[in-house]
C-alpha cells in the first residue's frame, strides 16, 4: 500500500491515532454487575474513557440482542461519533452469543452436508452469512469475525472442532466463500481467521502455545487454500492464529512473526485488508510476552488491529514509544489508519434496528430450522418409555453456571422425563458419574446411577478453555459397559461428528441412537422429536416461585 506523504504528528495526535487501531472487550449488557467475564470486560468507566481518548473499536458479549442495540448506540455517543468497530465472534449466528437472534448449527454441519448435495450446502452457507450479517447489523454491529477458515485436519482439535467448515480445504474454502458472500450482501465486514491456519492442532491456544511443524508446500496445498479463496473474494479482515510454525518463523508466534503477517500474507498471497490479531490476553501470548510488549511485537509484525489486549493503556504506551524511538516508522500508523478508514467505508452505515423490532424475521427462523433439520442423523428404533424400573436420563454437559444450551425447559431434560425418565446432569461443579475403582472397564459407578436403564445425551464439542478435557473422558468404555449389563437404553450425541461416528460404531441396531451437531434447544427438540416418533409431551416445569 503507498501513502502519500503526510505531516509528522504531534504527541496527542499519534495517541490517539494508535487507540484507534484497539479493540478491547465489553459486555453487551449495559450494568457492570451484569458482566459475564470482568476478568475480560471492561467496565463502563474504563470503556468510556477509552472510547472518549480514541480507542476505536469494541468486540462484544452477553445480553439479547436488543440489549446490544442500545450498547451498540451507548458506545458511539461515549465515542462522539459513529466510526467505531463494533464486533462479535458470531461464527454460529448472532443468537450463539446474544438470545432472541438466530442461533445456526455450526459450520461442520455444512460441511457434512457438502459430502452429500455440495451444490445445496454452497447455497445454504450463503444464506447462513446474509442472515448473520443482517442480524448482526440490525443489532448495530459492522464487523463479524467470521468465517474460520481453518481445516479442521484433526479430529482431536480442541478449540476449532465443530467451528470448522470441514475437514477437506477445497470444501472449507468453498462454504466459507459462500458465508463471505452472504455476509457482504448484507453491509458488514468479514474476517477470515486464524490465519496461517488452526486446524491441525492438537492444543488450545487460549491456554498455550500450539506448534504446526508442516512445510511450506504442505501448508500452500491444505491451510492456506480457504485464505486465498477469501483473499481472493475480498475479505475486509484476516485474523491472526496463535500458533509457532518453524517452516515460517522458528522464533516467532504467526501474530507476532513478519515472516508470516507481512512477507507470506501482504506480500506472497497479496492482501491488502486489515490485519487483527486474535485476543493478546490468550495464554499462548500473553504468558510468554508483556501487554505492552506484546502490542508492539504484533504491530511491527503487520498487524493494523490490537484485538484485547491484556492492557489496553500498556499498548498504546509502548506503541507510541516505539514510534517516538523510530522502532517503528510512523508510515505504518499511517498505512494501519488508510486501512481502518477504507473498510469502515466499504461497510453500510448503520444505527441498530428500531427498537421494539424483533432481531430474527420469520424468514431467518425457517432458515435455522431448516439447518437443524437437514443435519440430524438417527439410527435403531424409536425410544421407549422406561419399563417398571425407573430410567436415568443422563446428561453430560460442559457447565452450567450458565449453561446456553442446558436450560430447565429444554428438550434435553423435559422429553426423556415425559417417557418417565429422571434427569441428572454430569459436569464439572456436579457430582462425577465415574468410579474411583479404577476398572478401565467399568467405569461407570453403576451404584450410584440406580438400578433403571440409561439414557444418555452427550453435549460434546471442541469448546475453548477445555484442553483436552473431553477426550480424556471414557465414553466409549462406558457405553460398551451399559451395553454388557443391559442397560443403555438409547445415546445422543451433540455437537462433535468425530464422537458420534466412533459411538455410533459400538451400538447394536436395537439401541436408539441420534446425532445432531447443533446443541441449542431447538436442535434438540427437533432430534427427540425423531428419535419418540412424535412432539414431546411437556412435563411441566416446577421452578416458578411467585
């Protein structure tokens, strides 16, 4: 990109002009008490004073959707005006992250999908990014970080997983141009990530550093291809992987490396948008490299956008030094700011919806329902009511405090209860279903599990801060014991396809059995209604205290 020449700036200047190239991380809720992270989330002072000082854009999370109608209005008068980014990680629809939107299956379901009726999993994945970025406007937001082009080469990936379009880099690359379309129609930004690739890794990046050893050549024939499909179809943003790839950069993480932001992705595949990092407060960077440090490194590596970093004073602090020492020229400020400004013109200007308004039309309900119903697999008989003895209705879910999927009126809990079995819920915080015998066959305490069949619902999918966790629990161990001792009385599988085709595989063609790789609510009304044979009767919920 050339510049044209410009006056040096003065010191208040160059600081603000480096807080415009942050995004830092707050709540969609307006009430600081009502934070779901603190940890993470700025409060209403900090982030007023940010915006107000120049910092330019915000990546949100948490409340409904028309809570983020009115944030997204709050946070441009703090900032005076209507410039800002505002963002969210919506891979899965606005509804993933902020209730009475459209919450999508994800992506992989496509992809499973594309093996069978490619032509009509291309034509849903754009229709799945025009109601994305539809949504995500009417909520006041002009950037999706989305899509992930990462090829989810490895089945044991803990954080990308179902995020994925697929396993195969051709049909990744083409879902998620389709999604780039869809998403373009509609007025927003797109964000191609986690570039040079997170696919093949077998560690989560939110809690260390994850290393790719492939070659140059593997990665131009695998991991690479979707980012120059969407390079290609003029994707506003890329964002950076948290990754060490020696065949790249020995030394260096991708977000921190030039050899990997400003040789391989500016110069080689030609890009010309704005680069963001992925979040600096992720463990793989920020347990290795200063706040301020951290800025400054990615920065000089090519970056245009400071995605939360762990201090937002910290990184401008040491950017502006590194400008006023000459460590950096002041004409990558410059480049970094054309870049900031030519993609806030390409994008629709935009106030959120009218208030009142519903978020999610007709039209988008019937497409996420057409989603849910297309990715369902069963298998065996319908599932029976529980005979004299009562039935366990087992649920393994990865929290509940809040859990997004797991609620008192969800299907999950009320269908098995109105065929007479009784609920209770596996997770971390709750009491462990495993014996401390140590059997690696029997690893179920059956005991403790009563005397009934089980029915068992699995919520399993590669989630962030989870390590390796689900994998090291012995599913398929249990499953072949209930099976021994007569017991399971059919299996659920949500979320992870590589979990369902290994489960699936131990089950008689006597056992009730389904898959579906959405995990909210109406994916699993939609799957028990398949697997009884009819619409759940409803148990009636007891929670009601007024």
């Amino acid at each position: 990109m050339t510049i044209p020449d410009k006056p040096e700036m003065n010191t208040a200047e160059r600081r603000r002009a480096v807080a415009q190239l942050l995004v830092v991380r707050a709540s969609g809720h307006a009430s600081d008490r009502q934070r779901r992270y603190p940890r993470w989330e700025l409060n209403n002072a900090a982030l007023q004073e940010l915006l107000e000082a120049g910092v330019g854009g915000v990546i949100l999370l948490g409340g409904s959707a028309t809570d983020l109608q009115q944030r997204c209005r709050s946070l441009r008068h703090w900032a005076g005006h209507s410039d800002l980014l505002l963002c969210a990680d919506v891979e899965e629809g606005v509804g993933q992250r902020f209730e009475g939107a459209s919450w999508l299956v994800p992506p992989m379901a496509l992809g499973r999908l594309q093996t069978k009726e490619p032509d009509k999993a291309v034509a849903l994945a754009e229709r799945y990014g025009r109601i994305t970025g539809e949504q995500a406007k009417r909520c006041g937001l002009n950037w999706v970080l989305g899509p992930v082009c990462d090829v989810n080469s490895n089945p044991a990936n803990p954080v990308i997983n179902v995020r994925a379009w697929g396993q195969n880099a051709h049909g990744v690359a083409d879902l998620a141009e389709a999604f780039q379309r869809g998403l373009r129609s509609s007025g927003v930004l797109g964000c191609a990530k986690h570039f040079p690739g997170h696919g093949d890794t077998a560690q989560d990046s939110h809690l260390e550093l994850p290393v790719i050893c492939h070659s140059r050549e593997r990665l131009k024939q695998l991991e690479l291809i979707p980012f120059q499909r969407l390079i290609a179809a003029e994707v506003a943003s890329v964002m950076t992987a948290h990754l060490l790839v020696p065949s790249l950069d020995d030394q260096q993480p991708a977000t921190l490396s030039k050899p990997v932001l400003t040789d391989l992705l500016r110069q080689d595949l030609g890009f010309q948008g704005l680069v963001v990092t992925d979040a600096l407060v992720m463990e793989a960077i920020s347990r290795h490299v200063g706040p301020g440090e951290a800025a400054v490194q990615a920065f000089e590596a090519g970056s245009d956008l400071i995605l939360m970093p762990a201090d937002a004073h910290a990184a401008i602090d040491a950017i502006c030094a590194a400008l006023d020492s000459g460590r950096i020229p002041e004409s990558r400020l410059h480049e970094s700011m054309q870049r900031r400004q030519e993609a806030l013109k390409s994008c629709s200007k935009l106030e959120p919806g009218t208030p009142g308004h519903a978020i999610e039309t007709e039209a988008d309900h019937a497409l996420a329902m057409e989603l849910v119903e297309r990715s369902l697999e069963t298998q065996g008989p319908s599932l029976s009511p529980t005979a004299q003895q009562a039935g366990m209705n087992l649920i393994r879910v990865d929290g509940v405090l809040p859990c997004p999927v797991l609620r008192a009126d969800s299907a999950a809990v009320t269908a098995p209860e109105s065929l007479g079995y009784e609920t209770r819920i596996c997770h971390d915080k709750g009491l462990s279903p495993w014996a401390d015998h140590g059997d690696p066959n029997e690893p179920l305490d059956l005991v403790a599990l009563g005397d009934g069949v089980v029915f068992l619902q699995l919520f399993l999918r590669g989630n962030p801060f989870r390590g390796a966790q689900e994998r090291s629990e012995p599913w398929a161990e249990a499953i072949e014991q209930l099976l021994r001792h007569e017991r399971l009385a059919g299996l659920i599988v949500y979320g992870c396809p590589y979990r369902w085709d290994a489960l699936r595989s131990l089950l008689p063609a006597s056992t009730p059995a389904g898959y579906s790789p959405g995990q909210m609510p109406e994916a699993q009304e939609c799957l028990l209604t398949k697997m009884m044979g009819t619409t759940p009767a409803q148990t009636g919920i007891r929670d009601f205290t007024d």
